[in-house]
C-alpha cells in the first residue's frame, strides 16, 4: 500500500489456483506477472525483465523464466524449474490444480505462443528444512483431496508420487508415477521427469536391471535428458558395465538439449556429472584423467566438497604430499565439516608415510576439539587399522564411530572383522559387541 499497491484480501479454500485466479480478477492491465513472496530477483535479471517488458507487443504469448531454487549452503544441490511468469491477461487463462497450479492447460487452449525468457527468478522456499516439512505435510493433503475429486488426473497422480518419493515411501511413490505415466504423452512436460522418478524408486527398491530399462525407455524419447544420462551411468557403474557408464557420463557432460518444461539439479550436466565420471576414471587407474574431471568440477562449483575429497583420495594414492597440503587448504576455506575433513585427509596421509605416531596425534587434538565430527572419527579407525593396532584400542574407536553414524557400513564391517579374530562373533555381532 505504501508504494501504491493495490491488495485485496481472499478467503483460504485450500486450493492456490483459487488465490491465483482471484488475484487475476483484480488485473486490469494487458499482461499478466507473477512472482511468490519468496522469490527473488536480482538486478541482472530485473534489467532483463524490464527490456522483455518495453518489447511486448498485442501477440498471445507466454514466457517461461528459470525459477531457481537455491541451495541451503554453497555447493549443495540447486534446482531450475521452468514456469510460466509472463501471459497475456486473458478471462480464459486461469489457474488449475489445487497445488503445484499451472496455467499451461488454459495457454494452450488459447493457442499461445510459449517463449523462453532468459530470465531466471531465484526461490528461497526450500531452504529452511522444517519449513519444507511443513509445505510437504500440507501439499500432500491438498494433494490427496485433488486426487479424490480427479483420481484419474496424471498431473495429481505425478505430483502425488513426487512427494511420496521426498518422504521415503517408495511403494506408495511408484504406484502413484506409474498410474501417471500410463495416463501421459511423451509430449506432456511431465514425462521425462516421470522416467527418472520411477528409475529411482525402482533401483531403491533394489531392481536396478528394471531401472535401467524404465530409464533406457524414457531416452528413447529424451535422449539427450540430464537426469536420464546421470542415472543411466550411475546404474551402469552400479552394475559393472563401466563402459555404458563412461558414455552416459559424457554424453551428459558434453551435451545439451534445446529448451522444455522441466525440473533438474542444476549439477548434473557440470560438478555433478564430472565427479561421477572421475571416480569411474580413478578405480580404473586412469588418474590423469580422473584429476582433469575433478578440477573441471571445481571449475564450475568451487564449493562441491565431494569432488575436493576426490582430489585428495587420488593425491593418497600418489603419495604427493604437496597436493595434498594444497587440498587441505582448499577444505579449510569451506566451513567446518570440510575443515573436519581436511585433518582427516592430513593425518590419513601421515600415516601412508608410517608417521603413525604423528596422525594420531592430530586426530587426537582434533576429536578433542571436535568430538562430534564424523570425518575425524572414520580417519581414526582408518589411522588405528593401518597401523595394526590393538583391538582393545581399535573396538572403542569404532564404537565411538558408530555412535555417531551408526550406518556406517565399512566400520560395522570392520567391528564384525574385529570379533571375528577376537573369537567373540555370536552372529548378529550385537551380543557380544559392547564387550572389551
């Protein structure tokens, strides 16, 4: 109100569709522009907007623009969806759906032009972790109401699955994308995302040769998709054909697709994609490539903490002290996991050199400092193992270990090692685990 707005107030129905259409109602200018209270623009894309805003014409079009929804910390997952921001102001072109509503199904009837924009609006949305619980608990009943009233609707029956799947209930999310999916078109937006939804439910529920028919399925009409590549390669990696992963981590790398509707980690065709394929390279002993791969991730995300812990893995190996002095520093500048990490990689490569005495000793001052921190732990067992210590030093370190990460499976495997020599296995490995 105080830079001239107009707002108007709107009676909560538990559908966004109806607040967008009443919102609609209110406009009376030629084009229509929509932005949530948690999207952000910044000056960049705001020159953009406004030069897109002094060229429209009386034409029937629609602009798609990238909505960023950002990372909650640097080098996290980033994803790009694109929406529909910019339409005509038409009677005809209203909201439909209760959640996730799109404004695509009215476009279409009205045979607008669809164009891609060049702009991308960021969304904080999702950052904060409780706050997305919530929005899942309320879209999943939105969503479940929609599906009483429409059971047959592929785009519900999609959604659905999609927040089944974030919630870890996997039979539910197959169920729901495969009813989709048999109810779709290649052509609908939806589907190439559907292929990679039900890859993952499948290969979860541990049938990786049905995910990677479901995934051979969906490139058959999106060769080129980003999602259906990287899975594709982590399959075939996953499997042993290390060749098919190799080609599907390429093609992901060196391709591109004209512009679609869609939704995709923004990583997957740059760090994402490169790190996979350097581990591919570095368990088949082709280092130089695999260091070339990785520096490329971190050309295009300097924060991806998974590809400086690559690099320092390869430097272990090489025995380059050097290198890995250079790693460490990089780590330390990421915050304190990474920091955790870089003392982890310091004292592992004390201890190739035989310094046992001396990695010790820096895992000691660090657990001190740090008692939580997880890396510390795994690279003290990893320090005691080497070092062929005791198993009455060895057995608490990995206790202490699978305190705090109790799924830890090279330590629980290495506790089972460990009683086993001892003579105190009795089979689950519980019964007589806790005994010194």
């Amino acid at each position: 109100r105080e830079f001239g707005a107009k707002v108007s107030q709107f009676t909560w129905v538990d559908s966004f569709s109806a607040a967008r259409n009443a919102a609609l109602d209110q406009a009376h200018g030629e084009w229509i522009f929509w932005m949530d209270a948690d999207d952000r623009l910044d000056a960049v894309n705001a020159r953009k907007l406004a030069k897109l805003f002094a060229s429209l014409d009386s034409t029937n079009a629609a602009y798609v623009m990238k909505c960023l929804c950002v990372a909650s910390e640097p080098g996290a997952a980033a994803t790009a969806v694109d929406h529909v921001r910019l339409f005509r102001n038409d009677p005809r072109h209203r909201w439909k759906y209760r959640v996730h509503e799109q404004i695509l199904p009215a476009l279409r009837t009205t045979h607008a032009v669809v164009r891609w924009s060049g702009i991308t609006i960021e969304h904080i949305g999702y950052i904060d972790a409780d706050l997305r619980r919530r929005k899942l608990a309320r879209d999943i009943r939105l969503l479940e109401r929609e599906h009483t009233e429409q059971p047959d609707d592929p785009f519900t029956l999609f959604n659905l699955g999609s927040v089944h799947h974030e919630r870890g209930d996997i039979p539910a999310a197959l169920a729901a994308l495969e009813r989709s999916l048999q109810r779709s078109h290649p052509t609908d937006s939806i589907v190439r995302k559907l292929y990679a939804l039900i890859a993952r439910c499948r290969k979860t529920l541990g049938d990786r040769p049905a995910a990677l028919a479901t995934l051979q399925e969906g490139r058959g009409h999106y060769p080129d998709d980003a999602e259906l590549l990287f899975l594709e390669g982590v399959i075939c990696k996953e499997t042993g054909d290390n060749a098919g992963a190799e080609t599907a981590f390429l093609r992901l790398i060196q391709g591109e697709e004209a512009n679609h509707f869609g939704s995709a980690d923004t990583g997957l065709r740059g760090h994402k994609g490169r790190h996979n394929l350097a581990v591919l390279y570095l368990e088949q002993g082709r280092i130089t490539e695999a260091e070339a791969q990785w520096r490329a991730a971190l050309a295009d995300e300097p924060h991806f903490l998974t590809a400086h812990l690559g690099l320092g893995e390869l430097y272990l190996r090489q025995g380059n002290t050097a290198s890995i002095e250079c790693v460490a520093n990089e780590l330390r500048k990421l915050g304190p996991t990474a920091t955790a990490e870089a003392t982890a990689l310091q004292a592992r490569a004390a201890a190739e050199r035989g310094a046992f005495a001396e990695a010790r000793a820096i895992l000691n001052a660090a657990i001190t400092e740090s008692p939580t921190a997880v890396p510390l732990r795994i690279a003290f067992s990893q320090v005691l193992i080497k070092a062929k210590a005791d198993p009455q030093e060895l057995e608490p370190a990995l206790h202490a270990l699978l305190a705090l990460d109790p799924n830890n499976s090279q330590a629980k495997h290495n506790l089972e090692v460990l009683l086993r020599n001892t003579g105190r296995w009795v089979g689950s490995g519980t019964a007589e685990a806790g005994k010194g």
